[in-house]
C-alpha cells in the first residue's frame, strides 16, 4: 500500500476542492497522478521522508472533509490518514480501530507523529483531503462518509449560527431606526441564506404594509418570491418516491437535519407573508384564491413542526431556540387571528381544516416573545397590535393594557428612540386615557427618525384621533390633511374626514384657504380605493355618508367626526376619562339642538339615532346606566323610521347587550347578540360589528355564574 500527505492549500486543484465542500467529486487518472505526484512532493517537504511513486490509478473518488476540533485533526494525522490513494492491483484493507495490513511505508507514520509543526499547521486549517478508490474499501469509504456527513452537518449548523446572528444584528439596526443600514447588511447574501432573504423581505413587507403603495407592495412580493425560492433550496430533497409515499405516509420530521426543519420554518414564514401580499397586490378573485392556498400550506406546515416539537423523538438542535421561536410564532399567530373570526366564518374555515383557539395562541406568542430567539421580537409585536389595536377595534375594548406594558417595557428601555416601540408607547398612553402624554410619545416617535415616513403617517391617523377625544378640531384636520397629501392607504377617508372636521368649527373659526366642507364631501366617492377586489370598509362607510352631499341642496351631516370615531371604537377610550366623556356628551346635546332647530327632511330619524347611540355611549361611561338603556333602546324602537343607516340598529343592540354585561344580565345579553347577530345584513361595517359581536359572547360565555369575568381579553 502506498500513503502520502498532503496539505489542502499546497495541492495544485486544492482551490477547486475548497468551492465543492461536502460533495463526492470522480477524477480523472491523469489528475489523480497529477495529485499524487505533487503530494509527494510535499511529503518530502513536510516530514523529510518522500514515497515511492505510485503505481497506475483507476479513477479515484475524493471527499472533501472540514474538521472543526483540533484533537480530531491530531488523531487522523498520527493514523496516516491524511491523504490516501490505492493503486488497482495492490490488495488492501483496514478496519475500523485502524489497523494497517499491507503498509509498505511503515516510517511515514513516524514521521508523521514526529512532526508537531505539521500537527500546529494542521490543526490550524482544520481540514484535510481524504482520497479513496471505493470498490476495494468499502469499510474505509463507509467510515469516511460517516466523517463527511457529520462534518457537513457541522458545517451547515455553523453557517445557521452565523445567519442568524447577522440577521438578529440587522433586526437590532431595524429597531433602532437604522432602516438602511439593516437592509444593506442583508442585501448581500439573500441569494444565499435563507434568514437574509427571509429577514430582507420581511423588512420590505412592513414598509409596503405601511404605504399601501401599488410599486412597494409589488416590489416586497417579488423579494418574498425570492427568499421563498431561496429556503426551498435548503429544504429536504425528495425523489418521486418520497413523494408517492408521503401521499400514503406522511413525511417524518424527525429525519430531518437542523438546517432543513429550519428553512421549513421560514418556507412556511414566506408563503403566509406572501399570501398576505396577494390579498393586497390584485383585485380580482383569482388571487383571493391563490392567497388562501398560501395559507393553507403554510398553516399545514406550522402543524407538523409543532407535531415535531411535541414528539418524544424530538432532537433540540445547537439552534432548537429559534426554531421553536419561529414555530410559536406561526402556531399562535395562527390560532390567535382564526379566534377572532365571526361563527359563520369560522365554521367555513373549521370545514376546510382550520381551527383557532385563543388561549392557546395567546400562550403561544407569549412563550416566543419571552424567548431568547430571533422571533422573539416578532412575537412581542403582535402580542402588542392585539392588546393595543385588536382588542379595540375589533373587540369590545377591554383589551389587556397592562401586558402589553409589561411587553414594551424591556424593549423601551433596550431602544428609547426605537420609532416603532414609542409608536406603541403612545398608543398604551391612549388607552389608559392619558391623551396629553400620548401626543408627546406621538411627536417623539415623528422626531426619532426621518428615513421611513411611514412611521410618521401611523402616528399622525393617532395624533388626529387624540385631538378628535379633546375636541380640537383645528388640530385634527391638520393631521388629517397631512395624510391626504403623503399617504395612500385610503384618500377617501382622509379627504372625509378633513371635511367632517372642517363641518365642526365654529362660526368664528376661520375655514383653511381653498378647502369647502361640502366640496370635499362632494369628491370622496371619486376616491374609492380596491383591494383585493373589494373597497376598504371605513371607504363605504364614507362614500355612503358623503353621498348626501351630491345633491344641489344637500342636509348636513349632524357629527360626522364623533360617528367616525364610534367606527374606531373611540368611545371606550375617552371612557376612561370624565372630563373628555362630558365635553363630547356636551356637544352631542349642542347638535341634537341644532337638530331640533332644524326642517324635518327625510333624514331627520337617521340623524337622531346617530346623535342618541353616541350619547349612550356618554352616558354608559358615566355610570348613567338609566339614560343609556333609554338611548340604545330608543333606536330598536324607532328601527322602522330609519332610511339609510340600519348599521344602527344592530350596533345599537350590540352596545346594550355589553351594558347587560356589565350589570351581570348574562342571559340578556346573549339573546340581544344573538338577534343582532341573526337578524341584521348587508348593513355599512357589518363585519367590524360581528367581530365585536363574537367577542362580546365570548366574553357573555365564559363568565361563570358569579358574574365574574374570565380573564381580560375581550375578543375571541
């Protein structure tokens, strides 16, 4: 048997091994000789001792192999292992414990062993050539493979380590404001990584969530097309056979590699941001359809890898943290959204093979978010739109603020500027009904950072709301304003509401140069924006109150903003303060005055329902339990006299179910939901009333007799 060795960067084709590591490469005889003559060479230059040349090789196999700990490199280089040809015609053969049977060059060992500076440089590169003619060693060659796969593994194991902690650093440069930055520490090696390209699209994504724009949300869908592709190449190979048998079988998880169940993490994490995407980007049915089955196979997939990770057989990973992080965040994303959705949808979706339960994927995102993972971010951020927004706007406004204070707080003290935690900062201020503070955390959120002005627009629809609760209507309209000329979620609402606020000033109030309440009325129907095939609900809402105003002599509306803000479920914010609750219960009374004072037009029912299902709101957040029964009941009773608005009636009945709730009246409560939720379609906001619907019966049924509520959360 002939041995020789060699070091990796002094072979004249090393270069070439080094781009092709892990895989078996063929040579041709003329380069293995090549090879081996130059290696001899080295040999002689390495240990004083040169072989004798080789005999004539049949086509060799090479393997290359990276060691990442130095005692391996030392045990291999003492057993002549670091480079080996056969020649064909020479027997040879080697056990597993290393036994040598025909070695002609008994002294190379020794020379070998003898030389601690080749071991030092040896361990320093941490690699070495393995060359084998597999026919005649199949004991070596399964050995070596053995060696290769758990060096490929290693190696793939510290690629994910190093991905993930460059993606957690572009995260970090993220949140604090340092949105360039972030995306140019990704940019480079998204066709590569798949965290990169995830972590980059992902930030595109936000930005086109934000905007609303046509130009960004196609740009973001086609960066998500391609970070998809990119996890797909590191997802688990399977042949035609693997296919056929997992139709029969399903796939086990549990035989997958740490970098394979990880990039099917963040295949699942593309397709349910791109279905989004879809819902977004075109208006017709087809991509309603397409976006569903995205999330259908992302939703499936969440299911397995939570399979995996409730399975005995399950093997934590060096990353098992993130993987985890990526599974709760999907699984209690999941769960979480698909609770909230009315009966008749859910039961639809149920069909089809979905299921959400809240406390499961509220228990879910907390354990993501108290983590230590690269999701654990994320998780926090949704835990905190659904305390902050959910909760409010689709719910019945007893949302969990003091967790979601309890979620900010680390991040706040972690980033003081971060645009994105004083965003939320002013909004748990809103609704612990300090307004003052709010518009500071607001205004500080403006001033943190100039490059993404759509953190500005997010903070000015908030800005405008908060001066709305204080009745500043000069104030309001400016930020009103502002988002009619810089963003584009909906021009519609924006132009509305500058109008509706220009209809609240005062007759010495002076109007702004160039704008007419009854123009701009007049022009929000030419504004209706589609997505996804369909006009934005709070659009409808809008174009129906303005169409009024199309007539020659058109009837004012009584308190456009103050309805506006009913739609936002604004009224449960300024609950929490009676100062702010009496001075809207004290315009409300100027206007149904003013409404008294009025000629009776055919709208006359419409407007004094609006103006008593507002006043009972006051009145209920006063404690007037009395008077507000009197005012929702008022409606029910005069639902017959309505001609436009019947979202009244059911919203009507909705808010006295929840004074019913309040006062412990459980059974009367649900049979009022029920009929509202029964009785009433095709009415303006329908949807945003049976959320709020579903979650006041969730709330109705899990409060036990006691009258004592079960837990702080209201939507379901």
């Amino acid at each position: 048997m002939w041995a020789t060795a060699t070091r990796s960067n002094s072979c004249c084709f090393g270069s070439v091994i080094t781009r092709v590591f892990g895989f078996c490469l063929v040579w041709t005889e003329e380069k293995v000789a090549d090879a081996a003559a130059h290696s001899r060479q080295v040999c002689r230059l390495e240990t004083g001792w040169q072989p004798p040349a080789p005999p004539t090789f049949e086509v060799s196999s090479c393997i290359w192999i990276r060691w990442h700990k130095n005692p391996v490199c030392h045990g291999l280089a003492s057993q002549w292992l670091v480079c080996r040809m056969w020649p064909v015609n020479q027997p040879c053969s080697r056990s597993r414990g290393g036994a040598q049977s025909h070695s002609v060059v008994p002294q190379a060992g020794a020379a070998l062993r003898s030389q601690r500076g080749w071991h030092s440089q040896l361990a320093q590169e941490h690699r070495l050539l393995l060359m084998f003619e597999p026919k005649k060693l199949s004991g070596i060659t399964m050995t070596m493979s053995e060696h290769a796969g758990d060096s490929a593994e290693r190696s793939s194991t510290s690629d994910l380590n190093v991905a993930l902690r460059e993606c957690m650093a572009a995260l970090d440069l993220f949140l604090n404001n340092k949105f360039s930055d972030a995306l140019a520490s990704l940019q480079a090696k998204t066709k590569d990584s798949m965290y990169h390209a995830l972590t980059y699209a992902t930030i595109l994504e936000m930005q086109a969530m934000m905007t609303f724009d046509p130009q960004d949300i196609l740009n973001a869908g086609n960066t998500m097309k391609e970070a998809q592709a990119t996890c797909q190449r590191f997802r688990k190979k399977s042949t035609v056979a693997d296919s056929i048998n997992s139709l029969v079988h399903r796939q086990s998880l549990e035989h997958f590699t740490e970098e394979e169940i990880h990039a099917e993490i963040c295949y699942a994490e593309c397709l349910l941001q791109r279905a989004a995407l879809t819902f977004l980007q075109d208006e017709n049915m087809v991509s309603f359809i397409k976006g569903g089955i995205k999330v259908r196979n992302s939703y499936q997939t969440y299911r397995e890898l939570d399979s995996l990770i409730q399975s005995p057989h399950y093997v934590k990973g060096e990353n098992h943290l993130h993987f985890e992080g990526g599974v709760k965040l999907g699984v209690g994303a999941f769960n979480l959204t698909l609770s909230m959705f009315p009966a008749r949808i859910l039961r639809l979706l149920e069909f089809v093979g979905f299921s959400g339960n809240k406390e499961h994927g509220l228990l879910q995102l907390q354990e993501g978010a108290s983590s230590y993972s690269f999701r654990s971010v994320l998780c926090t951020m949704l835990l905190l739109c659904y305390h902050t927004f959910m909760t409010f706007v689709l719910g019945t406004g007893k949302g969990n603020v003091e967790e979601a204070e309890k979620l900010l707080k680390p991040y706040l003290a972690r980033y003081p500027k971060g645009a994105i935690f004083l965003f939320f900062a002013g909004r748990i201020e809103t609704l612990k009904g300090n307004i003052d503070a709010a518009v500071n955390r607001y205004e500080e959120c403006c001033e943190a950072q100039q490059y993404w002005k759509q953190f500005h627009h997010m903070c000015y629809w908030e800005l405008m709301w908060c001066f709305t609760y204080k009745r500043q209507w000069k104030m309001a309209f400016f930020y009103a304003d502002l988002l009619s000329k810089e963003n584009t979620w909906s021009k519609a609402t924006y132009i509305y509401m500058k109008a509706a606020y220009l209809s609240m000033f005062g007759p010495d109030d002076c109007s702004p140069f160039g704008d007419s309440e009854v123009e701009l009325f007049r022009i929000v129907p030419s504004l209706k924006l589609k997505i996804a095939g369909k006009s934005l609900p709070t659009e409808k809402f809008a174009i129906r109150k303005a169409r009024r105003y199309l007539s020659s002599n058109p009837v004012p509306l009584p308190v456009p903003p103050l309805e506006m803000m009913y739609i936002w479920n604004g009224y449960a914010v300024i609950g929490k303060c009676p100062n702010l609750t009496e001075g809207m219960l004290e315009t409300l009374n100027e206007a149904e005055e003013a409404l008294a004072r009025s000629s009776a037009t055919e709208l006359l029912a419409d407007d004094r329902c609006v103006i008593k299902l507002l006043k009972g709101l006051c009145f209920k957040h006063l404690g007037k339990i009395s008077e507000a029964e009197d005012h929702f009941n008022y409606i029910y009773l005069n639902e017959k006299k309505i001609k436009y608005d019947h979202y009244l009636i059911p919203n009507a009945l909705l808010e006295l179910a929840i004074l019913y709730l309040d006062q412990d009246r459980r059974e009367e409560a649900i049979k009022l939901l029920e009929k509202a939720k029964q009785n009433y379609k095709n009415y303006s906001m329908e949807t945003r009333t049976h959320f709020r619907i579903q979650a006041a019966l969730h709330q109705a049924k899990s409060t036990p007799e006691n009258g004592m509520h079960c837990g702080a959360s209201a939507v379901s």
